[in-house]
C-alpha cells in the first residue's frame, strides 16, 4: 500500500535537499497510516496499554529530493510473528526510487515497558497484524 | 544570562538559512538552561507535579543566520507573579541582534491541568523564579 | 480557506501536547497549500528569482492538540501592500478554536537579497496575492 | 572522540522518549564536531565546493533517553577510501551503550553533483581524513 506525501518547504536543508534525518519520520506517518487505513489506529493501540517501540532503522539513499515533490510510499509489513516485527518502505517520485528503508519493532506493555507476545496477550491486534502482514508482505 | 549555542547543519533550509521555527526551539533551551544553572531544573519542576506551557509566543526576524553561526541568546524574565510569566529573547552573533522573541507561561498542576499559584501552592519555585526575575529583569 | 492536517506521532512531546513550534511549521504549510491552490505555487516563486522571508510572527496558544487529531487551519491574508503581507491562522479542532497565529513577510530579491515592491518589478505575483488577499481577508 | 550533548525537550515524544528519528541528527552534529575540532569545518568544505552526502545510515535502539540527558557520542571513521567513507556512533549514558548507529558518505563536487575521488582532486581534504580516520578508527 502506497502512502502519499509531499514535502515541505522546513524539510529541506542547505543543500536544498530534504535533509536526511526526515525519512524516519516519513516511515513513521506510513506506519501510522497504514495502520489506521487498515482498521487500528496507533493511538487505539496506545489506548490498549501498548507501544510499538523501533528497535533498529535503516535507509539508503538513492535519489535526492526536495520541496514540493510528491511521493510514494510503498509499505509492506515483511516479517511478523507477534513478537517482533519488521516493516519495509520504498520510497517513489514521478515512478522512480528515490529511498528504501527497514525498521524493525517490538510489542511492549507501557505499563511495565516489559516484551509482549502479542497471540497471548492481545489476540485481536496479533489477529490485525498478521492479516496485514498477508495483504502487504506479497503486494505486487 | 547569555546562552551559547551553535547553529546545526539540519537547522538550515534551502534558502540556507535557519528555518524561522527553530527559534521557538532555541527559546525553549534558553529558558531550560537558565533555569538549571540557576539551580532549579525544569526536569525538577516536573517531578513536583508542576508544567509551564507556553500560553503566547512571538519572534521578530531581523537578521538571518546559519549553519555553524554561534548565537548568544540573552534570556530573561521580565514579568512573574506568581501565576504568569513573561521570558523575553535577544540573540546576538557577532555582538549584532538578530533575532528578538518573548514568551508568556503559566504554570499548570500537571494531574489536573488547572492553574496554580505558585505563592500558594510550591512557594520554593516561587522563591525561585522570583529571585531570577530580580537577578535577569534588570541585567546590564 | 482551511488547510487540512493530521497531527503525527513525531510532533509531539513528552507533556503529551504537540510541542509548540511545530504551528511555526504547520503555519508555512498552510502558507504555501493557500498559494498552490490557488494557482501560484512557492517554487515557482523561488524559480522566479524571489522569496517571501518571514519577518515576525506570533501564536497564542488556547486548546492543546495531541498525536493524530484533525486540525482545519483557517488561513487569511489580512495584509497585503505588494511590498509587505500579513497571513492570519486559526487553527480548529472539531470546531473549537484551539490556536490562534500571525505571520508577516516581506518580497526579496533571491539573487541581491534587497527588497522589492511587487507591483513594479513582478506585477503578475502582485495580482495573483492581490486577488488572494481579497479572495480570503473577508472570507465567512 | 566523544562529542557530548544534552537532550532537548523538544526531541521527546510522547512515549517520553527521545524521538528516534532525532539520533540521525546527533550523529551529524558529531561529525559536524569531530571535522571541526580536527581543524577542519563542514562549513569550510563546502566553501571548498565539497559535498559530503550520506548514502545510507542504520540505528540500533538499545536502550531509550529522555529530556535533560546527558550523552556521550563516541565517534569514528571506520573505512576511509578517499571516494567513501563510514563512521561509526556509539551513545553512551552515565557509562552505558544506549545506541549504535553508522553512516556511509560519498564526496561530490557541489556545482555538479558528481562523485570525487578525494585524493586526486582534494589531496589537502583526503590528508585530512586519512589521519582522522587513522586517530580514531583505532581508538581504545
């Protein structure tokens, strides 16, 4: 699934480039987007009494881009098994790739911060996540 | 009191300057380290149950600067009773003013979000802020 | 006319609010959808040879809004001179008016950085923020 | 070299971590820092007509920070070519690792985007590098 976006003008540094540091945050709204198109919000989940905390991150840059561009980003859930999870982005303007990223999660109680296993715990949001993992992880 | 800070490279748009939001942020540092080196940290504060929102805040752009720039910003109170608090903002490079601001806060009981008179109901912080209202109000 | 936004996840801080110098941002935001809607967008300004730098601005902050509320920012040019602007901001939450802001620019040169008077030196940008400003100073 | 930093409260979230997009950012001001007390400035390559963009990065979150922190950014450049290089980040808190991360960087002529090799082109900027790279890729 493709989450649309364009950049604004306070994302751009110096070298008239988005700087860097943004796509993070790009993949975050994805996340949160894709989530919520498909059902369950982030902050229900929060209301729930749990946290999806990024455990590692990582993004290569291919193509620069800058204010006003439009883009896309492909979000695929690619691995999950209701303990941890990773999440995959690919980022497009005008059909080519411009960025691709990774991050992995866990599941944790907020309460206690402690690991959750999401089939015991909390079987409808394992339920949620593993249909989304199916619909996204082969997307064509 | 002058606080010293060095202008970061995401800091800068493509207009290569310091994108005019991040005032507000280096207004909020000044404010936080002229508290700690005073001895009361916000940190603290926050501990006790106490939050000071920001109810107005407002910038005057009068030089641009940028990435590696050093900026002094000389902070100061210049109105507190207790309940509100005025914190106004001169940033100097080069000894030239760039940038003048202010802010306004009351201060809030952070499990209930209603106003507090500090007099009454934390007078040490009261001690505290009015000591620095009298020390930086009037500061050569 | 209203700029349509959702508040992300990133925005906020650890008081649970969306930290207060991100409406610096949303404001430009709301600047630059207000242009493009209207058929002149802010890079073609830039490429053009001007900018529209941010002299002063100020926000009052009533209503705290927080991660993934929907927010319509009401974005008016008060002001309009061709060589000076005025852009007004009220941001709503489900109706209620939860911040209230005021940006003012003036027109550059890009190359000289000097100031210019739009209706001599680019008289179709004149027309385009002089139809705006009508179109939206005495909006209902 | 470790480069030290105090958290802003404008980088938590509302998990009252520090947002994990920000660590990118910490890792450009260490190297930003470590260019500069080596003796020479980002500011200055640039003026040079010298890019330093990043290729890639990746973050492992180990253990979360928050406002008023204190960290210590060991940093180094671990693989030098004169056409790439990789540095390396370990953030430490009160002695503890609490974040990895590592960058990967190409040299670019500014004016026209293409891909320099250091050491034809800018011997004085590859000697640079050459000893910062044997300083501290060796570090204890």
């Amino acid at each position: 699934m493709r989450y649309l976006r364009t950049i604004n003008y306070y994302e751009t540094d110096r070298m008239n480039f988005v700087h860097h540091s943004n796509y993070i945050r790009y993949f975050e709204e994805a996340r949160v987007w894709i989530m919520e198109t498909n059902g369950l919000g982030y902050a229900a989940v929060e209301a729930m009494g749990l946290m999806i905390p990024v455990l590692s991150v990582n993004v290569k840059y291919i193509r620069h881009i800058t204010f006003n561009d439009k883009i896309e980003i492909d979000t695929r859930i690619t691995k999950f098994t209701g303990v941890k999870m990773t999440v995959e982005y690919n980022v497009y303007k005008d059909g080519e790739l411009t960025t691709q990223g990774e991050s992995t999660h866990c599941f944790l109680e907020k309460s206690t911060l402690s690991p959750v296993n999401l089939k015991r715990a909390y079987p409808d949001v394992y339920t949620f996540f593993q249909k989304l993992y199916e619909l996204t992880s082969n997307e064509e």
